[in-house]
C-alpha cells in the first residue's frame, strides 16, 4: 500500500512497513482510530475501513442478512480491492470477532482483539446486550439534534458514553457528534442485531499459527470478561489474554497511548518471529 495517507468516507490508508488492519465496532466507522494513527503508521502500511453496512461504507446487497459470515465476506473483498493478502488484524467489539473470523479464514499474520464480541454464556446474557444496544439506538433516535448542545457539557459527554468508555469527558464534543452521526447512519444495524440475537456464539477452533492477543477492558460495562469475555477466550485455544488497566469498552477513547503500544508488541513479536523463520 502507498504511505498516503488518503482518506474517503469508506476507509483510510496510511503509512509504511508491514500491513495492519483496523476494524472498528458495531455502529461505528473507521474514524474511532484517528487518535492511535500517528503512532500506528510511523511503522505499518495501517488499513482502516468502515465495514459493511455502516455510515460511510457501501450498503448491503440485497438480501443481506447481517450475519457474521456475510459481513467477513465483505471485509475479504475490501483486503483483496486493497491488495492485501495476510495481515495483522486489530478490532474491537464486533470488529474484534471479525479479526478472529478473518484470522480463521488464513488472513491473520496477527491477531489483537479488544473486547471482541462473540462470546457469552447463556441467552439472558445474549438478551442482555441485545436490549442494551437497540436501548442506546432509541435514546439516540429520540434526542436527535437536541442532544447537540448538550455535548460541550463534560459531564453529559461522560454519562452518554458511560456504556462504552470510562472516561467520555475526554471525547471532544465534535467527534461524540460525529459518533451520534454514524450510529444513525448504520443502515445494517437492525439486520446485524437481529442476526447476532437468533445466531450462535464464536464457535471453537484449533490453535492457530499465529499469535493472537484478547485484550479486555477492565472497566468494560457492555460486554464484561466474566460474563462474556470468558467464554470467548475458552474457544480461542492458545490466545494470550491481557486487561487493559483503566479503560471502558471501546478503550481508544480512554487511552490511545495504551491501545496502540498492544498493537504494536503484538504486531512487532510476529514480525520478528517471520523475520527469523524467513
């Protein structure tokens, strides 16, 4: 890939060095990562597109049905129009699952979730975070505009985006904004939920040939590791688990420095370990 960087509503792409694929969660788009660029492109080819079926992606081909096989299916399509064949694959929440599918799939050269869904116990626990994210759709629905003025305020920032970080008052008023935009915008959204609603958790599989790193927020209120997280990492055979210190759900709010510094050890251990294979 060129060092760009060059953006479009669909995806950005920027830097030099081995490929590194940013996937971001559910309602979301490629701009979640802004913060963590710079430090992630002064030493990888970074790849971040928004995935299908959310705001400045493509819309879903008739017949979507927002499964997770469907949406990995149109990620593979974007790494091939990109010319990317493996490479080291990052996400969070949904885009968490998708980077262990797609590791799966032969297209990992590492994997690092970040409080990856995918994983729960029972159907009260699947009913749990159906409720939660299509009560937070609603809430969004009905404030509309009006919520607007309310985000110079820290504190409100802090409450509205208490679900998905520890500390909202750190978002700028602009980028919640722009968050409120995109989660209005996901036109998959009822299809992908009601997907995940009647679908099966991430299925076991044997260990993979590649590291794979699941990093837990430790102040995570959507998905919690002992409700959740748990009985993902039992079917990820060999994945090093880690808790990120301080952080809430989608912790590039909370703590890019963090974030980016998993990234690139894991990034950097796997590069090593084929430079020496090699």
């Amino acid at each position: 890939m060129s060092a760009g960087p060059h953006e479009t509503p669909a995806s950005y792409a920027g830097g030099s060095g081995s490929p590194l694929v940013l996937l971001h969660g559910f309602t979301g788009s490629w701009r979640v990562w802004r913060p963590l660029l710079p430090a992630l492109t002064a030493h990888h080819a970074v790849f971040a597109p928004s995935l299908p079926g959310h705001a400045g992606a493509e819309a879903p081909a008739p017949g979507f049905g927002g499964t997770i096989a469907e949406l990995v299916d149109g990620l593979e399509a974007k790494l091939d129009a990109a010319g990317i064949e493996r490479a080291h694959l990052v996400g969070n929440s949904l885009g968490g699952w998708m980077a262990l599918e797609l590791g799966r799939r032969g297209r990992a050269l590492s994997v690092l979730a970040l409080s990856p869904a995918g994983g729960w116990r029972s159907p009260r626990d699947l009913k749990r975070v159906v409720g939660l994210m299509r009560g937070g759709r609603l809430m969004m629905e009905r404030g509309g505009a009006g919520l607007t003025p309310l985000l110079a305020r820290p504190r409100f920032r802090r409450l509205m985006l208490r679900s998905v970080a520890e500390h909202g008052e750190r978002v700028p008023p602009a980028a919640v904004a722009e968050m409120l935009e995109e989660a209005l915008g996901c036109v998959a959204f009822d299809a992908i939920l009601t997907s995940i609603r009647t679908g099966t958790p991430l299925p076991a599989a044997p260990a993979a040939d590649y590291p794979i790193r699941i990093a837990w927020s430790e102040k995570d209120r959507t998905i919690p590791l002992e409700r959740y997280g748990r009985p993902l990492v039992a079917n990820v055979p060999g994945a090093e688990l880690t808790i990120l210190p301080g952080v809430g759900h989608v912790p590039m709010f909370d703590d890019p420095e963090l974030v980016a510094r998993n990234i690139l050890e894991v990034a950097a251990a796997a590069d090593a370990k084929a430079a020496v294979a090699a």
